[in-house]
C-alpha cells in the first residue's frame, strides 16, 4: 500500500502472527500502546510468547475476530485470497503486508540499518544489535529473525532513534525498506519459486540499496559487488580476502572461534569472534563497518562484537545425546550447510553426523546436486521429509531422494529421527539438527525418550 503511515491505527490483526518477524512487530506494536491479536494455523514456541504478552490468537481461519480491526497485516506466505485475510477485505478493514508495516516503522527511526543478503542476516543483524546496546549511552530498537538471548526477545524497542533489522529479500520484501545504511553481505540465487535467475536477485538487490545513503557491500561476492554497479550513494566495502575500506589480515582460529586484526580507514584493532565459523569474520566485519559509519569508535565495536554469543539456532548449543554435542543450526541453503559443517569439523572430536530437513520443493529441485554435496562433508547423514512451507509437492523430489543420493539415511518422521541419533550417536561425537522449518522437533522427541 503506498503511502501507508501507521499512526491512527488502534486495533492490529495480524494473519500469520507466529512467524518470527511476525510475532516481533506485533509485540512492537503492542509496546506502543496498540490492541493486537492474530491467526495462526498451529501453536509455537512464537505464539506461546505472544499469549504470555496478552495477544489472542486464533487457531482457527474460520472466524477471526475482525470486530472493532482497523488494520490487518499479513505475511508473505500468504495472500489476499487468504480465508482471513479475504474476510477482513470484505468488511473494508485496510490490508498491508508485513514488509509494508516494517517499511513504516523504519521511516519513525532518524538511523536505520538493514541487513540484507542470502545468508547471515540474523547473525549480523544480532551482531550489530549488540554492539549497539552494550555501547554507553546508546539504546537502539531492533527486529531480527531469530531469539536475541542477550534481551531473550526477537526485537526491542529503544529510545536513542536507532533502528536495526533484519531485511528480507523474499517476494521483494525488502523494497518496501529504505535504510539509511543498508548492508548486503553476500549475493547468490535462492528462493527458486520466486526468483527465476541470479540476475533478477541482482537486480532487486541493486534496487534495495538505491535509496540508501550508506551501502556496507562485501567485496568477496560477486553478486554483491554487481548488484553496487549503478549505486549512487556511499559504497563502503569489506572482505576477507582482499584490501577494502575494512578487511581482515592475521586470521587465526582455536577450537573453531576466530580472531583477527581488522583495518579500517584511520587504523586497525584486534577483533576476537565469540560465535565459531570462519564465516563470522566476513559478518563481523559487515557489522564493524556499519557500526563505524554510524558513529561508534572501533574500541566500542570490538567489545561489543566480543559479547556478541550468536543468535537461537545458528550453531546453537541445546544439549547432549549420549556424551555427543548437539547443535541445533538454521542453515537451509547449500552455501550455509557447507559453511556450518566447516565449523563442526574444527570443533568436532569425534564424528560429525547430521539430520537435516529441507525447506520447501522449489529450493531443493533447483539445489539439488549442492545440497548433496554440501551434506556429504557430514561423517553420517540422515535426511527427514520436505518442510513443505507455502508450496505443494509437484516437483518429484523428496527427502528420501536426498537421502540416497548424499549415501545417507531416510528419516519418514521425527520420531524416526530420534531413534536414528539415539542409535548413532557416541562419546565426542558432534550431531547438528539442520534446517528452517520445524527440525527443531526431533530435539523434543529426544527429550521425551531420554
């Protein structure tokens, strides 16, 4: 909807409420004085948060309570033909999606920092959002993808006239977003179902960063770099492996966590990570670049950056499976698997075995041969059915096909699943519960049985 402004609006119904980004800015509306409520088809770890806070939700899309409803706000999975969505239309209440909602939130804040980019998002918006909160006399706002444990919250609502979040690139969401700083920290082809090629993802890319004043752009990627060509505002580049505005020298890594000397412009200081992954170099830099452009001394940044522990489910530590770690981590992309199970090589003592659910058909027809070859740096793969999200299976690909093709084991429940670790895992062994969907059940099935 163009043009939409939020203030005025008193009662807020949101269709799809226990999603992350979802459940986050109901509570934000909520934290401004605004009566809200919202349907959703199941219950959550999200809407447990949310009735704790006083918001009803509905489970149900045949009668949603629309009486006295000024503004609906639904998610990108769904759409206007939508039962509740469709009902709140008929009765003349105003329909935005979630992404123009956002975008009107962000115009309140004078500093805004969006987080774009295939991969990494909630890290380094989480990162950011630390540093800024430990920083004295700052008290930033911020909405992320994933549980913060440092607020144990998605979100906050601070008073210094910060605002810092996580920009999705799905459906183009994020062009209803216009940061003043935009990060964009990698670049590649994803969300098949929309996208049809890298060059379209480019090109929404180079749209998202076209309003902003500031461009923090990783220099490593090359999808990041074309999506810069036209940009007409300040470039502010970093990489890993290359001289840029902020760059990394001097890696090293213990026990899979890194620390390394940063340069930037006036200088250079020695940035110790408290996230493991030689990945996290590329995203603190990210997140040191956008903090520097935004007024915070690099002394400031380094120890934020040193407090910052990660985000739920990115390589997150949730217990132990017969004297096996166990690691529960979001990663859903090729690129991300090879990145998390890098990881768990350098911590690993013993096997690295992993259970891993793909999200949605589209991405794993299109991804197919990465995906096996991303799961096969595993010791032990088992594979569960497709977390089917917003699409039907039409395309001839399974879970079981993924299985077999990584040589690795077809789970056709969560409870097989369960079994399949509580048989597998041993001493020293590092077992990782993989995917974006509703993976992080098999944990659950585990607790039950133990």
């Amino acid at each position: 909807m163009e043009g939409f402004v939020l203030q005025g609006h008193k009662k807020v119904y949101f269709a799809g409420i226990g999603g992350v980004s979802m459940s986050a800015l109901a509570l934000i509306l909520r934290s401004k004085g605004m009566e809200v409520l919202g349907y959703d088809r199941s219950h959550s770890h999200e809407t447990e948060i949310l009735e704790s806070h006083g918001v009803d939700v509905d489970y149900s899309e045949d009668s949603p309570k629309l009486e006295g409803v000024d503004l609906l706000v639904y998610t990108a999975a769904l759409n206007m033909a939508h039962p509740v969505v469709a009902k709140a239309a008929e009765r003349g209440i105003p329909c935005v999606t979630r992404a123009v909602l956002l975008g009107a939130i962000i115009k309140e804040y004078g500093v805004s920092i969006g987080v774009a980019g295939t991969h990494g998002k909630s890290t380094t918006s989480g990162m950011i959002s630390r540093i800024f909160d430990v920083t004295p006399g700052r008290d930033p706002s911020f909405a992320v993808g994933a549980l913060l444990p440092f607020v144990n919250a998605y979100y906050k609502v601070g008073t210094d006239g910060t605002f810092i979040f996580e920009a999705d690139e799905y459906k183009d969401s994020f062009l209803h977003f216009m940061p003043t700083t935009a990060v964009v920290l990698n670049v590649c082809h994803d969300h098949p179902d929309y996208f049809k090629d890298l060059d379209q993802v480019v090109d929404s890319f180079s749209k998202y960063i076209s309003h902003s004043e500031y461009a923090v752009l990783d220099l490593d990627s090359e999808g990041a770099v074309r999506c810069a060509a036209d940009y007409k505002g300040k470039a502010v580049w970093y990489s890993t492996e290359k001289k840029a505005d902020y760059y990394a020298s001097r890696v090293s890594e213990k026990n899979g966590y890194c620390s390394y000397t940063l340069h930037y412009p006036q200088g250079r200081i020695r940035i110790k990570l408290s996230v493991p992954g030689i990945h996290n170099v590329s995203n603190s830099l990210a997140a040191f670049a956008a903090c520097h452009i935004n007024g915070l001394t690099p002394e400031e940044i380094a120890a934020g950056i040193a407090s910052f522990t990660g985000v739920s489910r990115r390589f997150e530590h949730i217990g132990e499976l017969n004297g096996a770690e166990v690691i529960s981590d979001y990663a859903h992309h090729p690129d991300e698997i090879a990145a998390c199970l890098r990881t768990a090589r350098k911590m690993a003592k013993g096997r690295v075995i992993t259970v891993f659910q793909p999200h949605t058909y589209s991405r794993l027809k299109e991804l197919f041969d990465k995906f096996a070859g991303s799961l096969s740096m595993s010791d032990i793969v088992a594979v569960t059915d497709v977390f089917s999200a917003r699409e039907a299976d039409t395309l001839g690909v399974s879970g079981e096909l993924l299985a077999r093709e990584c040589g690795g084991f077809y789970a056709d429940s969560f409870a097989a699943a369960a079994r399949f670790l509580t048989e597998t895992a041993r001493k020293k062994d590092l077992v990782i519960i993989m995917g974006a969907g509703d993976i992080y059940k098999v944990w659950d099935e585990l607790k039950k049985s133990s």
